[in-house]
C-alpha cells in the first residue's frame, strides 16, 4: 500500500476528493471532509495545479487531517478540480457498444482529437449552444489528470504519470463534428463544451478506475448506462499511446470515451439538446454534474 493510500486511509475513511470552489477566474483550492463538508485548503497549496499533482505532494495534502481546515460556509460554485490545464485531450470510439450505435468499426488504435482548453468550465455551469447549432449532445465520460511529466512511457508505468480521475462531459456538435469537413475538433471545442469535476479522486484512492459505473439523464430520462470495464483501451494503455506522440504535462486532461445512449444514436430518430434543457451525469466515486442547457446569445 503506497504512503498516500495508508495516511490518508489512518486520518478518513473517505476518499480524497480534491476540488476548486468560488467565483470563475477566483477559484481557490479546497477538499471535501468525510462527512461531505468543504474545507479550505489555501494554507497549504495555492492551487491545484502543476506541482501540486506529483505523488510527493499529493501524499502531503493526504497526510492533513481535513477537521483542522478551515470549513467553507454556503453553497459556493464548484470549479474544474484542476488549474492551469494546458492539454485537453479525447478518445473517441472507446467504447464497442458507442462504436456499434454510431455503425463504426472499433478502432485498432486509440482515435485522439483535441477539446479547446476555452471550452473548459466547472461541473454546474450552463452549457450553451452553439450559434446555428441543431445537434448538441452528450456523452459521459471518464477523465484522468496527468501528473508527471510523460513521454515514451510504457504502458506497465503509464500509471504512475496519473495523478488522478475526473468526471467530464464531452459535449459535441454533431453537424460541427461529422459534417463539415471531417474533423472532430470543430464540434468538440465550443465555449462551454467542456464541464470537469466535482472533484479529483487521486489515483492511489482508485487505482486504475477499471470498474466504474456511469450514467447520464436528460430532463430526468436515463440516457446513458456503463461501466469502464467495457473500455476498449484503459487509462495506462491511452497515457502511453498518446506519450509516443507529444509530451504529456502535469495538470493535461484526457478524456477517455463514452458508453453508448448519446442523442446521436437514439432511434428511429436521434434527439439533441435544446435551451431549457437539464443535463445530469455521474460516475461512482468521481461524483456528479448538472448543468442548465441555454442559448447562444449576441456577445457570449
């Protein structure tokens, strides 16, 4: 049992659940206590960010006992668990059920594109629709947080450059991805695309997040029902594939593929997000989302 694991399981029996809270652009880092309270965490980090997220520096935060921080009156907005992101990476097609609705062969590689980092937002916040947009969807997925600088690592390490896990919502355009010309960057990155978090649940408290449910509903109806065990490529096998091609930095996101039950795939007719619209989604231990749907307005 590593030393984060065995300090931190002495002082709570929860999980670590990190997070960011206040104001976007004010975020300021905090954690939850075992009794799901906020606790300050400023006195110890300035963020949650960079360095922060090595194994050394994670094993502090786990060795403080969350009763001596200062606790967080109110309900203040949850940020992304995770500042200074530079790399928002994606799998597509993850999933063999996903791959199947979407009448696509399951890839022999890992299908990467890129989510813009200003499409970033915290787990609650709106998304809006696009301008022209008609095909906005959905798609719960599993996200991991880099910690360690990573380049040519092998898959038997890959773990060891993961800080932690993260709930996402990959929300896309479908007309933006599939039909104007082809590459799925231009659906995946509009402002607001991007919600991350409640929290990040450090990797030596869910060791390789293999066995996770996930689930998805709009407006109260179940849209979306998995598990990560049903991943094509894990999370070691995608941090060393996509480590042969660029350098992965700590705080660098990835998010690894959605279940099938997107608006894409439903039938006969597909359905997709409308203003007025409530998304929520969840993945065991990594918490849950809800964001309100809403218009794209003249100056967002």
């Amino acid at each position: 049992m590593s030393l984060l694991l065995t300090v931190h399981t002495k002082l709570n029996g929860d999980i670590m659940k990190l997070l960011r809270y206040g104001p976007v652009g004010q975020e300021r880092p905090g954690l939850l206590d075992g009794d799901g309270g906020l606790r300050d965490l400023s006195a110890f980090v300035a963020d949650i960010a960079g360095d922060v997220l090595s194994p050394s520096s994670l094993a502090r935060l786990a060795a403080i006992d969350p009763q001596s921080l200062p606790s967080v009156g109110g309900n203040p907005r949850l940020g992304v668990p995770v500042a200074g992101i530079g790399k928002f990476i994606a799998i597509g097609l993850n999933y063999a059920d996903h791959a199947a609705e979407s009448n696509l062969p399951l890839p022999a590689e890992p299908v990467v594109f890129t989510k813009a980092i200003s499409c970033i937002v915290g787990p609650n916040d709106d998304v809006v629709i696009p301008r022209g947009s008609q095909k906005t969807d959905w798609e719960v997925e599993l996200g991991f947080v880099v910690g360690q600088r990573a380049s040519y690592v092998s898959r038997e390490r890959a773990l060891e450059h993961i800080a932690g896990f993260v709930l996402v919502n990959d929300v896309s355009e479908r007309a933006f991805q599939i039909e104007r010309g082809g590459t799925w960057d231009k659906g995946k990155g509009c402002d607001t695309f991007g919600p991350i978090g409640p929290w990040l649940v450090t990797r030596d408290e869910l060791p390789d997040a293999g066995e996770l449910g996930m689930w998805l509903d709009v407006n109260g109806q179940r849209r979306q029902t998995g598990n990560t065990n049903t991943m094509v490529f894990d999370c070691a096998a995608i941090l060393s594939y996509l480590s042969e091609f660029m350098t992965l930095m700590p705080g660098d996101v990835v998010t690894t593929g959605t279940p099938p039950g997107v608006g894409l795939g439903i039938k006969p007719e597909p359905i997709f997000l409308k203003a007025g619209d409530t998304v929520a989604l969840g993945i065991d231990k990594l918490g849950r989302q809800e964001q309100r749907v809403v218009a794209w307005k003249e100056g967002q």
